[in-house]
C-alpha cells in the first residue's frame, strides 16, 4: 500500500466520523432506521466474533476457542466482571489446548 492511499484512507476514515458528530443534531431519522441501523450494528458484531470465533484463517479453529468463548459469553451473561470474563474464556481456552483438544 503506498502512503498516498494510505493518507486518503486515513483522511476519509477520519471524515466520517467527524461528519457523525457534526451532522448528529442537524440530522433526524425516522424512529423505524433507527432501529435498523441499531440492529445492523450489533449484526456486524455478532458476525465479526462468530468469524473469529470458528475461524482461523480458512480452516476451523478447533473446539477449544469455541468452547473458552461459550464459557466467557456465560460469565458475561451472568454478569460477571469484564477481567473475570476474559480470564475464564482465556484460561479455558488455554485448559483445554492444554488436555490435547484441538
């Protein structure tokens, strides 16, 4: 990537999230987009950790990362503590790594 491409890419990244601030008070959407834009954001991220969750690079993960991201949404879920969360989805990833599960 040359830095031009790279300057642009920064300079529009950046004007659009000025534009968000900017244009927030000036800019009214129906109740209804803005319920779907509420849900195609929280799609994106279900997407997102679902890829990185079953995916690593074009083979399956294995069933230890899904199961270490099942016991973190289960601590999470039962509101746990955002460290603990993390610690329990990490250290039973990494228990299970440890027993030979792929």
């Amino acid at each position: 990537m040359t830095w031009t491409a790279l300057l642009v890419l920064a300079a529009a990244t950046y004007s659009l999230r000025v534009a968000g601030l900017v244009l927030r008070d000036r800019l009214r959407l129906p109740a209804r987009v803005e319920r779907y834009v509420d849900l195609g954001a929280t799609a994106l991220l279900v997407a997102l950790v679902t890829v990185s969750t079953l995916a690593d690079g074009d083979a399956f993960a294995g069933w230890a990362r899904p199961v270490g991201v099942l016991t973190g949404a289960l601590a999470a879920w039962r509101r746990a503590p955002f460290v603990l969360v993390v610690l329990l989805a990490a250290g039973t990833t990494a228990g299970l790594r440890a027993l030979g599960v792929p």
